[in-house]
C-alpha cells in the first residue's frame, strides 16, 4: 500500500502558486462504467486515507482533476471529532488513521437540498493547509446524492460532523478552500497559537490571498 503526496498550499515557510492553482481548478465528472484509471484513482484514495489521520481526501489533493472523494461513512468510535479536524492541520508525517475501515467512496457528488436554519459554526481543518484552522458556517442538515465506484446512485441524508466533511470535500472539487469566502480573520488562527506561529501564518495568509485575488 502506497499513499500518494498530498498537494499543500505552503510547506513551512513557503507558498506554492502552482499548487494553488492546481487545486483552485474545478474538477471533471466521472462517466460510468468506471474506467480502469478512475478505479485507480479510487484506491490511490484508500491507499492514502489508510495512511493519514483524516476525515477525507478529494482526488485533486492528490493530483487527480475528477469529482471524486474519500469520506467517513459513520462516525463512529470517536469521542470528539475537533481531534481529527487539529490532526489534519497538524499533519507532519503518515503515521496511519484509526478510522482507516471507516469509509466511503463518493463519485460525483452533489447536494439535493439543505436545512436553511440548521446553518452551524465549527471548526475545520485541511490537509492541503497545514498549520491553520478555520471557524466557519456549514450546513447542519443536507440531502445529498452520490455514485459508488459501480455507478450505483445513493441518496442519504448527512447531518453534524458528516454533513460539515461533505460540504468541505465538496468545495475542494470545485477549487474552493476552506481559508475562501470566510466572514472575518478572527476565524482564521493557527493550530497551535505561538508568536511564531501567528506571524508565519498571517504572512502565509496574505501570500495567499493577493495570490487568489490577483487572478
């Protein structure tokens, strides 16, 4: 079992405009039956999902262009889900997920409808954006719609934790971070609050937004 590289928007002090605009680019649609290439893509999704403490990965953080996500499929044995949230902003290395068993592949994903007043404040982090976390609004209650590897169609409804890592892999597979579209820099602070920290990431920060508005 091999992982692939996750695709970062900084690494330490450095930011990258060409891993920027890779994952600011909307991804394609998948078309059935499966090709063998998107079976890859698959299971370069579960290869590195297994070797990662996360919720989910989109393929464009692993350099694949189509709308394709691995996700939780339940959550279950976790006792807070802001751990894993503080574990993907403070990825370092692959030292393996505890939820590795627990997931789904989500293939062209897409929200039917959603609670307009179960709109909920939580905390997110990214694998793409390592050091930062984020307060920001999400949808409490969707109904959602998605295919299976096998084309199959499957329509559930996701709420909590579940409905917050949808909308989040969602926006990556159509170019959006979770750092995009955010009320105020209050909600934008890093994982671990230091001085250092605080000036390394509010200079990343500005880096990256004259990147994304100059465009």
């Amino acid at each position: 079992m091999i992982g692939k590289k996750i695709i970062k928007i900084w690494d330490n002090d450095k930011i990258s405009e060409q891993n920027i605009k890779f994952l600011k680019q909307k991804t394609k649609k998948v078309t059935f039956p499966t090709s063998d290439f998107i079976k890859t893509i698959a299971q370069d999704l579960i290869d590195t999902y297994k070797m990662i403490n996360c919720a989910g990965i989109a393929a464009n953080q692993i350099g694949y262009k189509y709308q394709i996500f691995i996700g939780m499929k339940e959550l279950v044995d976790i006792e807070n889900p802001k751990d894993i949230e503080k574990a993907e902003a403070e990825l370092t290395d692959a030292n393996g997920n505890p939820h590795g068993d627990n997931y789904e592949i989500y293939i062209n994903p897409q929200i039917d409808k959603f609670d307009k007043k179960s709109i909920n404040q939580d905390e997110e982090g990214c694998l793409s954006i390592p050091g930062l976390l984020v307060d920001r609004e999400r949808y409490d209650i969707i109904k959602i719609r998605y295919y299976n590897i096998s084309g199959q169609v499957k329509k559930i409804t996701m709420s909590g934790f579940l409905s917050k890592l949808f909308q989040h892999e969602i926006d990556h597979l159509n170019g959006i971070l979770m750092i995009d579209e955010i009320d105020t820099l209050d909600n934008v602070y890093p994982s671990e609050a230091t001085k250092e920290n605080i000036k390394k990431y509010t200079s990343l920060y500005s880096q990256y937004y004259n990147i994304n508005n100059s465009k």
